[in-house]
C-alpha cells in the first residue's frame, strides 16, 4: 500500500517544474527591481548601497556555483578574479581611460587570460590537490598586487572617477549604480540559467557525477571543465569591476584567500547548484554582517559558529528552507 | 662579505623551514589517515603561542610557560576535535574546508577578544637572548639556533616513531589505506585521536617556540597555514620525509628568493626596477614551485598512498 504522504510529495513534486523552480528567482529579482522606489521613504542612500553590495557578492558567489555547484570544481582562490576585475578597472581608471566598455574588455580579457593559464595547470590535479592549487594562484595574484608599488602596493588604489559610460558620468548617481549591477546580475543569472541547461552543462554535471564514465561516452572532461572554469572567471571578474565601482578603491584585502573562503561559504550559505541559491547566501551573509556588527564588535565571534552550525545541520543551505533542490 | 649574508640567509631558511615541518607534521598525517582537511591547523600555531606568552607572563620564565603551554595545547586540540572535526570526517572535503574556516574566524577573533589587537612580545629566555659567532665576523641569534636544533630534534624522534615502532607502522598503514586497517582490528579513531592531538601540540609548539622572534598577533597563523599546505601539497600527501624535504626547500626557496630576486635581478634591470619586481617575485616563487610541481607530479613528490 503506498503511504499517504509519499503520494503527497510526488503530487506536489509533479506537474509544471521548470515553472516552480523559476518562481523563487523571479521574486529575488523582483525584489532588487523594486528595492529603490520602497526606500524613498527611508534612509536610501545606505539601504542602496548594501543592496548594491550585496549584488556584487552574488554575481561573484553565483560564478563559483557554476564550478563547485554543477562541476565538482571547488576553487579556493575565485577571489583573485574578482580582484584582477578590481585591480584591471582601477589602473586604468588611474591612467585617465574611465570608459566602462574599454574597461570591461579589459576586466574580460585579463580575466580570460588567467583562468585559461591557471585553469590549464589546475585541472590536471583532482580532489585535495585542486584545491590547493586555485589556492596557491589566488596568492600569486595577492602578493602580486601588493607588489604594485605604482598602484598603491599594500594600501591599495582609491579611484579618481567612477567608470562612465558614452563620455557621461552615469555611475555618479548611487540609483545608477544600482540598476546598471542588477542589470548585470540579471544578465549572469540568465546566462548561467541558458549555460546548465544546454548541452555543455549537461555534460558537466555528468562530469560532476562520475568523469571516467563521461570520457568513455566521448566527452573528455578536461575541455568541458576549463570552458566551465573561464566562464565563472569572467563573471566574477565583472563582479570585480563593479566592485571597485561602488567601493571607489581596490586593495589587495580583495584578493585573499580569506575573500575566497567567504565566497564558497556564501554560496553553502545560500545552497549550492541552484545559481539564485548564491543570491540568498549573499543577502544572508552581508545582512547578517551589518545587523551583528551593530550590536559588537567581535561578530565574528558569532558568524564562525554559525558557519560551523551551517555545514553540519542546514545541508541545502537558505535554499533548502524553501524547498529548493539543488 | 656577501659570503657571510648568504650563510645567514641558509640558516633563517632552514629555521623557517623547520618551523613549517612542525606545523606541517600533523597536518600532513591527519589529511593522510583521516582524508580530513584541517584549515583551523594555523590556528593551532597561533593558539600555541598565545598560550606561552599567557603563561610566560603568568609564571615569569619561558620555559615553565612552555611546560604549561604544550599540554594546554594538546588539550585543545582534543577538545576541538572531540566537539567538531569528529562530525566531519565523513562529510565531503567543502564541508570540512568550511566549518574549519568558521573555526578560523572564530578564534581570530576570540583572542583578539581575550588578548586585545595589539601585538603581544614574549622575551627571549635570559641565557639564550646572545648571538654566538660562527666564523669570523658571522654573528647569528641563539634562540634561532635553538629553534633548528629543536625542529631537527623534533623531526629525529617523529622519524624514528613512524618508521620504528608499532604506533608509527599503524600510522603509515592508515596514511596508505585506512578502510584496509580498520578491517585488521585496529581502532582507527583512537589511531587518528592520537595523531591528531600529537599534530595539535606540534603545531603550538612552533607558534610557541616563534613567539620570542616574532609578535605575537591574531591572524598570524593564517599565512602559516597556507605554507603549511604548500608544504604537504608538494612533499605529498601522508607523508612525513616528504613533508620535511619540502618544508626545508620551501624555507630556503621562500627566504633566499627574497634575498637574492633583487640582486639578481640587478644585473638585468636598473637598480629601483630591479628591486620592485624583486620583491614582487620573491614571494610568488614558493606558489610557482608548487604548481610546477603539481604540474609534473600531480600528487606530489612523495605520495603515501599508491
């Protein structure tokens, strides 16, 4: 006899899926679009700034799902892309080309160039050795920028000028700000939607699950991996460049390691392998930041335990709370 | 006269890379036996020489501060074993990198709390805070002295444990095959209990024995710890020779590349140039050793399991 609430969940679980799966990122989304006319009433300039904040954080943690969520990649130093964006953006804002397209190329082609090299050497290790690898590039770039004497060295750049775009300065307007990162959050979610969905992403999660099986069918995995490896570093050096946007600064803070540890728990956070999972980790984590911060200074001494209580309780993440599935 | 600088240089490498052996040990043992990956082993380092500064300011000597020392270290390693690791084991390698990096998090902060921002200075023990002159005009520091020969100590007595008695063949049987020797009896997590509290108290007996050279600081053992897995990466998981081989060549490699990029770099570039991307390279060095070695050797230069 079949149990009730078997029968229950496989009814629910049932009909029209893709829609249900699109329903808690469509309102995410909705929310961000509708964020700035709700704070019109409130202190809005701080409000838009940790919105924008936290949409830098997703954009950078929804890069990396792409490699630990669907490719079995866990990369301990993703934080140096966003820091190459960071940095790419800032030294040639400091050499006077403030052009945000001529910027974005260049954030885009450096980006390309050091995941294809790093990529390359990575993914010839597996497992353990993976991770220390990513690591150990993510602290070559570190001390590279601390290393940049001409570019603040340790103490990092301040940016003269926001990036502008067509000759105007629209970056200026924090409202701007806003719409142009969650323009470009958007854009990411629907792309990387389109990217696991396709053909590559699923010979990708078939790497996922078992890479000899995938190289017996005809897939070598390697290829696969390293495309799936440039992509998320072009995201998140986009993020990068955002980031030092609305920071107005870059320093070599961004590219630490502790910066790519904060990543990976952001998207644990949020739930790994659903993309708007990285969303609700970042949402998460920077509020929880602010509000702890207000109340003492040692919040990290509250923020360590619940990570450790995340990891061994909340398997799924925010994500898994509202029944998302990775 | 460049002669004499070099010898120094030899020798800083070689007492840095010993510090990163005793560091490196247990962490390379506990990833071999358990397949468990410990972030929060830097802290370890840092907690050890927190706690000699504590208690050599408590007892007024560094030496009964470090008697009391090691086993408050070996006592918090259990603790932090006993309270969480023990629910990780069986869990993935991004769930243990994670909550050891909440653990990280945790206690950089906590001694900040207990112990303030501020750089803590322990004192060199009175009979050993001299230079000795080891050729004409070489002066070099006792402690540093002390700290090789105790790292060289240290080293002897793990290699004659691991490679002469019956908890040593346990340990190299676990590091090659664990499931292999718990099917033969033996009681793997007692094996690993010891193992690890051994790794904990090695590691804060290198923070502890740094403590007088360097200051005393939350955060310091973060650095550590990524040279520390640099270390065990390139000598080879589980292994204890490779760990020590690739601790001292990182030393020398790390200390003698900041000392010579620049002057090397001389005779190619101007002088401020040369010594801008001197400084830039030289700590980048030990990261390219280690991806040209994962680049050849995808499972390090000695691998304890085949």
């Amino acid at each position: 006899m079949p149990d009730p609430a078997s029968l229950d969940a496989a009814a629910r679980a049932a009909p029209p899926r893709t829609r249900r799966v699109l329903i808690l990122p469509m309102l995410i989304f909705a929310c961000f679009a509708l964020m700035p006319s709700a704070t019109l009433f409130g202190p809005q300039s701080y409000v838009l700034a940790i919105v924008t904040r936290i949409m830098i954080l997703a954009l950078g943690a929804m890069s990396l799902d792409l490699l630990i969520g669907y490719g079995a990649m866990i990369s301990f130093g993703h934080a140096a892309f966003v820091g190459l964006g960071a940095y790419s953006t800032a030294i040639l804002a400091s050499h006077g080309i403030t052009d945000g397209f001529s910027q974005l190329a260049a954030v885009i082609v450096t980006a390309i160039i050091f995941a294809l090299f790093t990529g390359a050497i990575s993914l010839r290790t597996k497992g353990v050795y993976f991770i220390m690898i990513t690591l150990a590039f993510g602290q070559m770039l570190f001390f590279l920028t601390t290393s940049l004497a001409a570019y603040g060295g340790d103490d990092g750049l301040t940016l003269a000028a926001r990036s502008t775009f067509f000759g105007m300065a629209i970056l200026k307007n924090d409202l701007a700000m806003y719409y142009i990162a969650f323009g470009i959050l958007l854009g990411a979610y629907v792309l990387l939607r389109a990217v696991v969905a396709s053909r590559f992403g699923r010979v990708l999660r078939g790497i996922r699950e078992n890479p000899v099986r995938m190289e017996a069918i005809g897939f070598p995995p390697y290829r696969y991996q390293l495309t799936a490896y440039v992509i998320a570093g072009v995201i998140a050096g986009v993020s990068g460049f955002l980031l030092a946007n609305q920071a107005e600064f870059v320093s070599p803070a961004y590219t630490t390691w502790q910066r790519s540890g904060e990543l990976i728990f952001v998207l644990v956070l949020g739930g790994l392998g659903s993309l708007h999972g990285a969303i609700l980790g970042a949402a998460a984590f920077t509020l929880l930041a602010d509000i702890l911060s207000h109340y003492t200074e040692n919040w990290a001494m509250i923020f360590g335990p619940i990570l450790i209580l995340v990891v061994l309780f909340a398997r799924g993440g925010i994500n898994g709370l509202f029944g998302g599935k990775p | 006269m460049t002669l004499t600088l070099a010898l120094i240089q030899v020798l800083n490498g070689l007492q840095f890379g010993l510090i990163l052996f005793l560091i490196a040990a247990g962490l390379t043992l506990v990833f071999g036996v358990m397949d468990f990956i410990n972030l929060a082993h830097g802290v370890q380092y840092m907690v050890g020489a927190y706690l000699v500064a504590a208690f050599t300011a408590m007892t007024g000597g560094f030496f009964t501060g470090l008697a009391l020392a090691l086993p408050a270290a070996l006592v918090f390693g259990l603790v932090l074993e006993l309270l969480i690791f023990r629910h990780l084991y069986q869990r993935d390698h991004l769930d243990q990198v994670l909550a050891t990096f909440g653990i990280i998090i945790f206690l950089n902060q906590a001694v900040k709390y207990i112990w303030g921002a501020a750089p803590l200075n322990v004192p060199i023990p009175d009979a050993l805070s001299g230079a000795v002159e080891i050729t004409d005009g070489l002066l070099y520091p006792v402690w540093r002295l002390v700290i090789i020969a105790a790292g060289l100590l240290v080293g002897l007595a793990l290699y004659i444990v691991v490679n002469r008695t019956k908890l040593g063949m346990l340990v190299r049987a676990g590091a090659s095959n664990a499931p292999m020797v718990s099917a033969l009896g033996v009681n793997i997590r007692l094996l690993f209990t010891i193992v690890f509290g051994v790794g904990a108290m090695l590691a804060g007996f290198a923070g502890a024995m740094v403590a007088p050279i360097l200051s005393v600081e939350p955060g310091m053992g973060d650095n550590v710890l990524i040279l520390a897995f640099v270390v065990i990466v390139i000598g080879g998981i589980g292994s204890i020779r490779g760990a020590f081989i690739a601790a001292l060549l990182i030393g020398l490699v790390d200390t003698l590349g900041r000392f010579f990029a620049p002057t090397l770099l001389r005779t190619l570039l101007d002088p401020s140039a040369a010594s801008q991307t001197g400084r830039a390279i030289a700590p980048m060095l030990i990261y390219i050793l280690m991806a040209a070695v994962l680049f050849f050797r995808p499972s390090g230069l000695f691998p304890a399991k085949k």
